[in-house]
C-alpha cells in the first residue's frame, strides 16, 4: 500500500453493502484494517457525527488516514472496491489500470453494473418489501424490479457464470465482491436461484476472505421492526 496511508478503516453493518468492501479488505490486507460498527437500526447513521462523514447516512464509509495526519472518507462502495483493488496490484484481482485492455473494460463495466444498475433494482425490491413503513410500500415498483432482474440482468449473468467461475473470466476478481455480493442479495429474495449461481456462491464462499467478512452475517435481520429508530428516520 502506499506509504502515505497511515490506516484504513472501515464503517460496517453486518452483511449490507459495505460487506462488499470488508470481504475485498481481507482478501487484500487479511485482518489488518479497522471495523467500526454501525447499527442501522438504531439509528446511528442519522448521528451528527456520522453525517459529517456521509451526509447520505449510509455504510459503507471508508476512512483513509494519511501518514500528515489528514483523513478522507469514501461513501461509495464501488469507487471504494475500484480503488482498493487497483492499490495492490501484486494480489492480482484487477487488470492493470495503465493498460487499456478488454480485461480491464470488461472488469469495470462489471464493478459498476453491480454498483449501480442491478443495486439500484435490488434495493427497490429491499425497502419496498422490508424497510419502508407500510402506508409508502408501493406493490408496483416491486413487481417491476423483480420481473425487470429476472428477465434481463439474470440471463447476462448465468450466460456469464456457464463459461467461466467467475464474473470476469477464470480467475476471481474485485468485481466478484460486489456482484457476488449482489447475487447472495438476489438469492435473499428468491432471485438467481438456478444452479449456476449456487455453484458460483459455493465458489466464492469458500474463500477464507469471504468467510471472515461475513462471519457476522447471522447479526443482520431482514425485516425491520416498526418501532425501531430506523423506521421513523429512513429516507428511502
Ligand atoms: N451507493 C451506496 C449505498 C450505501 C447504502 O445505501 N447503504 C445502506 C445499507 S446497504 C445504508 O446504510 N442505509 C442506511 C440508511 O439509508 O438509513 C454504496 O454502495 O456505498
């Protein structure tokens, strides 16, 4: 890492996106970074303290402390998964940067799809049927986002997954973190749940990193209970 790093830490909730950033950190660091826990439904997101460092009240938060003492905090998992793996390059689990190759477009078209589109659809899916209050639940927008992930991002990635283990080609790479990530997400709601995906779960699960980032997985409950803080703060 560079010298000018002084410490990483991570912002985390069990076993929501920022697990996607703590399974990279351990394939790239093993243990050595910090955990700071954040328990979404109380609240804690909404702390004035919290805002200050993610004004969208969100894990994961990535704080980067410099050698000079000056911290900066990242907000946003992909960019963060993006940035790690191409900081050490020597673990090999993104096409090298400096070199436009269909390996490196491919890996980030995947890092971002997983980040952006296929989030974006499972999320709706997510606070439509678990987190939103009953009278903003909205029966429509989930039928249409589970439909639309059926037909359209889950052929592309079975087509993907019957010819190679992994999302971008033979060997495991950053953007298996997210959209590994998303499709142990999708298979919460009864999605990608062919066979192809069991296997390619099987694959990535008996990674000792992945086994690490989410030996906390059993603390995240999916549905959120209506008197709890969260409830009564949740922007969407
Ligand atoms: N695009 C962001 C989304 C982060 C996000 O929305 N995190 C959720 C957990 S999966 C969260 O902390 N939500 C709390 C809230 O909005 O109150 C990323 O991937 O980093």
């Amino acid at each position: 890492m560079n010298s000018r790093v002084k410490r990483l830490k991570l912002y985390h909730s069990p076993a929501v996106r920022s697990a996607r950033v703590k399974w990279l950190l351990h394939e790239l660091m093993g243990d050595d970074f910090d955990v700071e826990s954040v328990t979404l439904h109380n609240a804690d997101q909404y702390r004035e303290e919290f805002l200050v460092l993610n004004p969208n009240h969100a894990v994961p938060v990535l704080e980067i402390a410099m050698e000079d003492g000056k911290p900066f905090h990242m907000i946003e998992s992909g960019a963060m998964v993006a940035l790690l793996a191409d900081t050490f390059p020597d673990r090999k689990l993104a096409p090298i940067p400096h070199v436009l190759s269909m390996e490196r477009a491919d890996y980030l078209q995947m890092l971002h799809f997983g980040a952006s589109s296929m989030d974006m659809m499972l999320w709706q899916i997510r606070i439509h049927e678990d987190v939103l209050s009953a009278t903003e639940r909205d029966d429509r927008t989930i039928r249409r986002y589970r439909r639309k992930f059926a037909a359209e991002v889950e052929p592309q990635l079975k087509e993907r997954l019957s010819r190679a283990p992994f999302i971008c080609g033979a060997g495991f790479s950053a953007a298996d973190c997210v959209v590994g990530y998303n499709v142990l997400w999708a298979q919460a709601f009864q999605l990608c749940s062919d066979a192809v995906f069991r296997d390619y779960v099987a694959r990535f699960s008996a990674r000792p990193a992945f086994k690490a980032a989410f030996s906390d997985r059993h603390q995240f409950t999916r549905i959120v209970p209506e008197e709890c803080e969260l409830k009564k703060r949740f922007t969407g």
